[in-house]
C-alpha cells in the first residue's frame, strides 16, 4: 500500500505585521493621492471646469499637504514602516536575494522618474536596500548567531538614531547647509522636510531610517521568538484579511501606486474635465 502523503503544513503569517504593513500602505496611497490634487491635477481642474467642487478639492488637498496633522503622521508612518521592514528582514531566510531585488527596484525607479523629469535619486526603496542589505552583512560577519546579531543591530540602530538627533540643531539653526550641499544626502532630518528636492523627489535618508529599520530587526526575536502573533484573539474570525492582502504585496504597491494614481486620474482628466488634455504630458 501506498503511504499516504501528509499536506504541506502553510507558513502561518503573524496577522498584526501585515495588517499594519498595509495601514501604511492605504496612508502612503491616500497621501500620493492628495498630492496629485493639490500640485497636479486640482488647479487645471477647477480652470477647466470652474466647479466649486473642483476648486474645494484642490484647496482641501493643498492644505492637508501643509497642516500639521500630516507633518506628524508621515513621519511616524515612515518609523512604523521602516520597524516593520526591520521585523520581517530579521524572519526572512533569504535576505540578500531580498535586497538585491529591493536595489533592482529602486533602479528603476530612478530610471523611470529621471525620465520623467522627477527623479527620485534616494527614495524609500533606496533606504530598504542599503537597511536590508546591511543586515545581512551585520548577519555574516555574526555567524548567524541570532543573539549576537540582534545585539549588533540594536547597537547599531541606536547610533544612527541619535547620531542624527545630535545633528538636529544644525537643521534648526542653517537648515540651508543642507540643501545647499548634497554631500550631506546620506543624513537627514525627515521631520523638517525634505531639504535635497533637487537631488530627489521623495528622499527618505539613511540616518535616522536605517537606525530605525535595525532597531526593529534586533525587536523581531523579542517580541516574537516563536513567530507567532501577540495577538492571536484579536485576529478571530479574520476579519483582517481584506486588509492584510495589501500589506502582503507592499513591495509591488510602493513601485505602481504613484504611476497607477496618475494614470487613472491623467485619463478621468482627458475623458471627463480637461477633454483632449491628460494634465500631466
């Protein structure tokens, strides 16, 4: 008789990582989303229309960009992410694959959007490639011992961190050092805006970011040890899943989402309002 073969056991995904993975991702989307109407789309909309909802939408748009709500969520969504990133490198068993894909994508990404006359030089992706990429050489040179290499990371993290909270009164004081001198772009300050506009459209530096994507990978075998969710009885029923489907395919909706957002509104734009037009060619 043949033996029966037992059913590949499925790898259990602890549910609240990537149900916070994908809240970031709909704020990330909602956050691109304003900005096409406050800088790209509301004012040729309101002008070709003259609409009230048209030009409400455009102004709504444009002070949500500037108010101070936003100037507090972005960076903690940042924060959140990077930790997040910082979780999964730490359970993931192929890192260096992971990061040179990371790298591949944020290539492109520069590629695309130089072509574009937007380029964006040091984005999210590029800071995920250098952070992971990082790990896996804290990782090697640890031997794979996962306590050593949780320390290292902690230690690491927290230099980085507060060796950009140490340069916080030179933002303060000349913040037009920084713009000026694009050799300062490997460090930043987020919170104060992004002061390299010319040397990338979405800059997303290595100090503090880094330090917080470390600190989250030498957190991931505190809080998690076995893999498994802190939260099994909030996740009952799975409620979340409609959710967490996003947070599972971050990677691919950080890439597609801005190019996404602006075709869809580039064509509603030349079909419906700006007829003939797609406002952004």
């Amino acid at each position: 008789m043949r033996k029966r073969s037992l059913p590949k056991q499925t790898k259990q995904r602890i549910w609240e990582l990537d149900f916070l993975r994908a809240v970031c991702v709909m704020l990330m989307i909602f956050d691109h989303t304003m900005y096409n109407f406050a800088f790209v789309f509301g004012r040729a909309w309101f002008e070709a229309s003259g609409s009230e909802f048209y030009y409400n939408l455009w102004q709504n748009a444009r002070t949500y960009w500037t108010s101070p709500i936003r100037e507090f969520v972005q960076p903690l969504v940042v924060i959140i992410f990077c930790s997040l990133c910082g979780i999964s490198t730490a359970f993931s068993k192929s890192n260096l694959k992971r990061g040179i894909e990371v790298a591949v994508c944020a290539v492109l990404v520069t590629i695309v959007t130089t072509i574009m006359d937007t380029p964006i030089t040091f984005g999210i992706l590029h800071m995920f490639a250098v952070a992971i990429l990082l790990w896996t050489l804290i990782d090697f040179i640890c031997r794979h011992d996962k306590k050593k290499t949780a320390f290292t990371c902690l230690g690491i993290g927290f230099f980085i961190v507060f060796t950009n909270m140490l340069l916080m009164p030179m933002y303060e004081v000349n913040n037009q050092i920084f713009v000026d001198n694009n050799n300062w772009a490997w460090v930043g300050e987020f919170f104060y805006g992004n002061p390299y506009e010319s040397f990338s459209a979405d800059y997303q530096p290595i100090f503090p970011l880094v330090g917080y994507m470390l600190i989250g990978a030498s957190a991931a075998n505190v809080l998690y040890p076995n893999k498994k969710s802190l939260l099994p009885w909030l996740g009952k029923y799975d409620w979340y899943k409609p959710i967490n489907f996003w947070g599972k395919i971050a990677l691919p909706v950080y890439v597609l989402h801005q190019v996404v957002i602006t075709v869809i509104l580039a064509l509603i734009s030349f079909l419906f309002i700006t007829k003939g037009d797609f406002v952004v060619i």
